[in-house]
C-alpha cells in the first residue's frame, strides 16, 4: 500500500495506490499502458486538461465522458482517472504518471540513470555504459539519454539524488576557479 511519509508528495501517493491495484489485479503492464495513454492525451491536448478540471462542468458530466471515452479501458484505471478528477487533482497526472513508472522500476528492481552528453552518443557507447553500470549495480538499468553540447565533451551522469560530472565544461570551471585561486595566494593555504 501507499506509504504517507512526509518527504512523499501526493503524485508519489496516488501513483503507488494505482500500483498496488494493478499488481493485485494481475493488470500491471495493461494498466500502465492506459495510464501512459492518458497522460499523453492530457498532455497533447489543452482542452482535455480544461474539460477534465473544469468547475463550470458539473462532475457527473465529466464522468459520463470519462466512462464513454475510457470505456476500453480496464475498470481499475477508469475508477483511478475519476477519483483524480473528482479530487481536482488532473493537474498531477503528468507527475502521477512519471511516479508510477518510477515505483514499478523500483518494485521490479531496475535502477533509471540519466546520461548527458555533448553530442548523442553512439548505440554501442551506450549499450556499453549501461552494460558498465548494470554489472556494478548487479541489477537492470534503464538508461535515458539528452544531450547538451555546452558540456564540450564527456558526460553528467544522474541517479535519484546523484550526480557524477564528468563533462569538459566542469573541469575547465574547476581550472578557472584554482587559477583565480592562486592569483590571489589563496590556493596555498587551500591545498
């Protein structure tokens, strides 16, 4: 079930409630599809957001569209999305949908890291680098890719709450910084 710590936000609550559900249900993989699927739509589309957090719209008029428009989905998911509307809480689903794929990564044992490169990096550089990680960590590992070529080569590497900068662009700040410290005489006594 949900844990209600006071360093979990609510996005973390409802996504692990859904979780739990859909676990239970044995609905895992189609659940997460639906939601996915919701997310996007929401996202996509301005007037979904409008329409599905609107206070001029009565929420039983909302409901009948939910069910009609959602009617393939599984009951589960359906109930979800409306317990999120009828709450007021569709500004969340984006977060809700981002928590739930964290939690099921979590449950499932796969760890996510994030790499940031000057320039993409080759698929063997990343098959490898995750291949790297996946034998240190002795678990699977999702690997998400961006590039940012102010980096000016290697790369930051970010899981959960950590991050290892390996890129060109920080060293050279580090440089800049000792230089401007031994100007000053500081680097001396700092060393």
């Amino acid at each position: 079930m949900a844990h209600k710590d006071a360093g979990v936000n609510l996005a973390d609550i409802y996504a692990e409630a859904l979780h739990d559900a859909a676990s239970a249900a044995g609905e895992l993989p189609r659940i997460e599809a639906e939601l996915l699927a919701f997310m996007c739509a929401v996202i996509q589309d301005d007037r979904v957001m409008r329409f599905l957090d609107s206070p001029v719209v009565p929420f039983s008029d909302r409901r009948r569209v939910i069910e009609s428009a959602l009617s393939g989905f599984h009951r589960i998911t359906r109930n979800f999305i409306l317990v999120v509307v009828q709450r007021n809480r569709v500004e969340l689903i984006p977060d809700i949908g981002k928590a739930f794929r964290d939690h099921a990564n979590r449950v499932a044992g796969i760890a996510e890291f994030r790499v940031t490169t000057a320039e993409r990096l080759e698929p063997t550089d990343a098959q490898r680098l995750r291949a790297m990680i996946e034998k240190r960590l002795r678990r699977p590992v999702i690997l998400a890719e961006a590039v940012r070529p102010a980096l000016m080569g290697g790369m930051i590497l970010e899981h959960e709450d950590f991050r290892w900068n390996w890129s060109v662009a920080q060293h050279l700040r580090r440089l800049v910084a000792h230089m401007g410290r031994e100007q000053t005489g500081e680097a001396l006594w700092t060393e």
